[in-house]
C-alpha cells in the first residue's frame, strides 16, 4: 500500500482551543519535565495521563441509539396514542447536527465533539511517553528497574494502547483482518513526547494501527500491577487491563484469547460470577439523578472495573433537545414485551436502575448511569468543572464478550450459560422488587427454549433472520445458521448493556451493519452501509487544515453528506408541537 505523510499540529502546544473546563498541557510540561527524576515523580505523572475528553455521546450520536425528535416519529412507549409528531427542538451543540448527519463535526471544540476528543486523547498519549521516557532515562542511570518503575511502565503502555485503541475506533474504519485493513487509513501512533507545533507524522493503517496497540498491550499485560495505586478503580488496575485485552481480542476476533481474559477476570465457575455483577439491589432509595449516578458509578461497586472522570455534557446533550433516545429505538432497546418480563412492555432492569429520566415531555429518556457531578471553582459565579464518570470496563459487559466468544467458537452451551447468567444478574432485585415486579411470573429466566422461538423471530426487536452482514469485514468471518439465534439474543443484550457508552457504535462497524438516520420534518434519510466511508468520524478540521489526511480520503468532500442523503416523501399529518 502506498503510504504517505502528514503534518498535523502537536497536541502538546493546543492543536485546537481548549474550553474553559480544560487546562493546557503546555501550561505544566515544561516545569514537569525538569522534575521527573524519581520514581514518585513518575507514577504521580500517569494520575493525570487519563484522558479527560469522552468518546461516547459522539458514538451513540453516531449509532442507531438515537433519533431527531424533529423528525416525524411515534412516541416511545407503546402504550401511547400512537399519533406521529414531531418538534422543534434545538441540539445542544451544533456539532451534533453535523454528526447526525454523518458530515464532518467542525462548528465545535468544545466537549463531546470530535475535535476535543482528538485533543484529549493525544495529550493523554503524549503524558504516557513523557513517563516512558523518564522510566528508561531512570534504568540508564541506575542499571535497574524498580518494582514501582515496572508497573509505572506497564501502566504506561496500557494507557498508551487503550487511548490509541479509541482514536482507532472512532476515526477510522472498523478493523477487517491484517490484510483487508492496509487498505484503510490508521491514525497517527504516537511514540514520542512532541514539543514542536509542526511534526511529521504517518497514518499508517488500520491493520499497523491495531499491530502496535496489541504489541503495546502485551507488553503492558506483563508487568501490570496495583502497587502504586491508592485507589485502584481509576486507574489501570489487573483487571481492568484483562477486560482490555478481552476487548481488543474481541474486536480482532482472537476468540480464544477473548476468553482465556474474561475468564481471568470472571472466572470460570458461573455459579459463583453472580456476586461479581452489577448490584440492582442498591436502588431502592435512589430518587434523583444524582442518586442512580452515585450507584452506577461507585468505585465500591464490584461490577465496575474501571472509571475515568471525564469532562463530558452526555446527560446534557441527551435530555429534552433534538437529538435523543426516543420514539421506536426506545422501543427497541427495552420498551417493548419480551419473554423475561411476562407481564410488562417495559424491561424492569431499566426502570430500576434509573435508564428513564425524561423532562415530563416526549422528548426522549435518559439514564442515571450517566448523570454528571458539578465542581464548582467560584459558587457565587457559578462556574466549574462538569465531571461525567465513564463506567469504562465492567463484568457486565465482559460476560458479554465472552459469550461472542463462545458463540463464534461453536460453544452453544458455553454461550448460553452465559447469556443465562447475564439475564439472571439483570433480575437480581431487592425484595420489594422482586415482589413487584416478579408478581404473577412477571419475570422469567433466559431458556434454550427461548433462544430456539423469540430470537429466530425477526420481527422481535434486534433479531435478524441471518448474520450474513459480518462477512463483508472479512471473508472468514462467517456466522453459521445455528448461532444466529445465539447472536440475535447477544446483540438484544449488548444494546441494552451498552446504552449511553458509546459502544454500540463500534459493535455496528465491527458487524458490519447498515443503519439510517433519519433527519428533519421531511424524513431525509441518511444510510450507512458497511463500506460507507463515513463510517469513520472526520478528524479535526485544524488537523486537516495542517496536512493531516481525512479519514474519507475515498469522497470528493468529506463533509459533504447531501448526496448521500434521500428524502422520503411523506403524505400523512402529524402534528407540529413547540
């Protein structure tokens, strides 16, 4: 593949303009630098080496996760008057019009836009080689490394591996296999600590691209430990560097080793994997927002593996404006009838954990699970820091995985154990729960029974009638007709599980599937199909504007969404609400 190179600006001397909740990193390095020389030096730089930027409301707002409520749609719960409407609703940032939209997000900087989360992530992988660095300047003068020094590394490298594995993710295209992805454009590995605004850097490819992450990630795997860490949970602490690797494995489709990582952290005995999964039982006296976010994110709380603060405005973005989760994808997520909860049309693990915050109109719902807490810096100005704490490794999501796993090395048995015991920790109540929602066989357990009825229906929400779609990514990955009721039923339970973590966004490009928005009051369709380059968000404009390829090198214009878009002609009346 021919390759080329690039220039885009440092990251370290502000590539782009910091909001008002973001410090530069220009502002602390130069004086940083000159201290690193021990080895608490070093491990209290890796602190602030966690990116602070969030990926997820760019990626539900780039997934089939959420909808124009200025769009004509049905309301979302089905047990409304089923009359079509549509608003007029301002987004919360206009960026989020674009990204909708598939075009190119350049209005914004600020939080959540693509442009911030570029700059976060490459700061935080600049951090990780300024601490690199000082580790090997630290073995040259003493002849050793240290225990602290090796986790330090290790640490290091995780994050390095983990913030290069989101840009990857986001910016390009979905990984294939090693040899279909040299044909699609990387982004830039970064080794070296940079303190010149122009440097040139190469793309590389998608197939390079993850060679390095997985080389960086091994590495890292074999020295990581918790010895310096206070507070184990925001940091890359065993487990959550295995719920990594399974990860990564799972989106190169190394399944062995997707499992052997899982295991590693759930263990093998399902009989006892329930004490290690979300605690449901913790929400009865959660009234507020703030309250379920309190649950979900508590560091105490054993189903999370690993939380990073980040400075995102998710629950902002997605409560009461234009773009939101509402009308049928609600429905399809977990407001329809399903054979787990006999006796209600809405899934109770959603409305016991507080995934249904509204503003008392249809606008759409929102989840405690992301509900920020609000530093203030001057209360009588009322200025501060927004802190959304991102749940970003869990059990639950990694049972998840290991059930794809299972599924994809023909383990039906092993696959629906888990599934099993995924549903079953869904249902764990407290007692007055329990009676409620459990009144008169409310709920039910996952069954063979009901992978062979409900999920080979295509009509159910989520289901298809074959997988055939995934061999678009790659020739060899071929999901057979007896584990497409297995993997109907894990992507019913991943959209739920991932609602609000941007991962959906992921699932649908690793998959391979095709999905459409549908924007404004005439219905204009903007569809996505596998190979569709826009697949892959735009980088920054000031990146591109100073030598850095797009990522849609294959359109004449990468912003330019208009062509790809239809109109639907519309003959019903709906009705216009203010």
């Amino acid at each position: 593949m021919k390759r080329y190179k690039y220039y885009i600006l440092s990251v370290a001397v502000a590539v782009l303009a910091l909001t008002s909740c973001s410090e530069s990193f220009l502002d602390k390095l130069p004086d940083e630098r000159t201290e690193i020389d021990t080895e608490e030096d070093i491990a209290s730089l890796l602190v602030t080496a966690y990116p602070h930027g969030g990926y997820a409301w760019i990626c539900e707002l780039s997934s089939d996760n959420i909808m124009d409520n200025n769009a004509p749609h049905m309301p979302a719960s089905p047990n409304a008057e089923q009359v079509e409407t549509h608003y007029n609703l301002s987004p919360y940032d206009r960026t989020d019009d674009e990204l909708f939209k598939f075009e190119a997000g350049k209005t914004s900087t600020s939080q959540d836009t693509p442009a911030y989360l570029w700059e976060t992530y490459y700061d935080a992988i600049f951090t990780c080689n300024y601490a690199l660095i000082a580790i090997d300047e630290w073995e040259k003068k003493n002849g050793y490394l240290s225990e602290s020094l090796e986790a330090s590394r290790a640490e290091a490298l995780l994050i390095r591996a983990y913030c290069h594995f989101i840009l990857v993710n986001v910016f390009s295209q979905a990984y294939k296999n090693p040899e279909a992805s040299k044909a699609d454009i990387g982004i830039p590995y970064i080794y070296e600590p940079e303190n010149v605004v122009l440097v040139s850097y190469d793309r590389g490819n998608v197939a390079d691209t993850y060679a390095k992450i997985q080389a960086d990630l091994e590495e890292g795997l074999k020295g990581v430990s918790e010895i310096n860490y206070k507070k184990p949970k925001w940091r890359f602490n065993v487990n959550a560097a295995h719920a990594f690797a399974a990860r990564f494995y799972l989106y190169t489709r190394q399944w062995d080793k997707v499992i052997e990582h899982a295991n590693f952290v759930l263990g093998t005995d399902n009989a006892n994997l329930y004490s290690k999964l979300m605690e449901f039982t913790r929400f009865d006296d959660a009234t507020y927002s703030s309250d379920y976010a309190k649950i979900w994110q508590d560091p105490a709380n054993v189903n999370n593996l690993m939380l990073i603060d980040t400075h995102s405005l998710i629950f902002r973005h997605g409560l009461g404006n234009r773009f939101a989760f509402n009308g049928t994808i609600v429905r399809d997520v977990f407001y329809h009838s399903s054979p787990m909860w006999r006796r209600w049309v809405v899934n109770p693990t959603a409305y016991v954990s507080g995934m249904t915050f509204w503003t008392g109109e249809d606008y759409g719902y929102c989840s405690g699970k992301i509900a920020e807490e609000f530093e203030y810096t001057d209360k009588i100005a009322g200025i501060g820091y927004v802190h959304t704490i991102k749940r970003e490794f869990t059990t639950n999501e990694l049972l998840l995985e290991r059930a794809e796993a299972k599924i994809m090395t023909g383990d039906y048995n092993g696959a629906l154990e888990d599934l099993i015991a995924y549903e079953n920790g869904n249902q764990q109540f407290s007692e007055s729960n329990k009676t409620y929602w459990g009144a008169n066989n409310g709920m039910a357990p996952l069954t063979q029974e009901i992978i062979d009825s409900y999920y080979t229906d295509i009509t159910n929400p989520n289901c298809f009638e074959n997988w055939d779609f995934v061999t678009n990514m790659s020739s060899d990955y071929v999901i057979p007709a007896e584990a497409v009721p297995y993997m109907n039923c894990l992507n019913d339970f991943r959209r739920f599980e991932t609602l609000w973590d941007g991962l959906r966004f992921f699932d649908l490009k690793r998959w391979g599937m095709s999905y459409t928005h549908v924007y404004g009051p005439y219905s204009t369709l903007y569809t996505l199909e596998w190979n569709d380059p826009r697949r892959a968000v735009e980088v920054p404009m000031d990146a591109i504007a100073a030598g850095l390829e797009s990522s849609r090198p294959t359109t004449s214009k990468a912003d330019d969404a208009s062509k790809h878009a239809t109109t639907q002609p519309r003959t019903e009346k709906y009705i216009y609400l203010k």
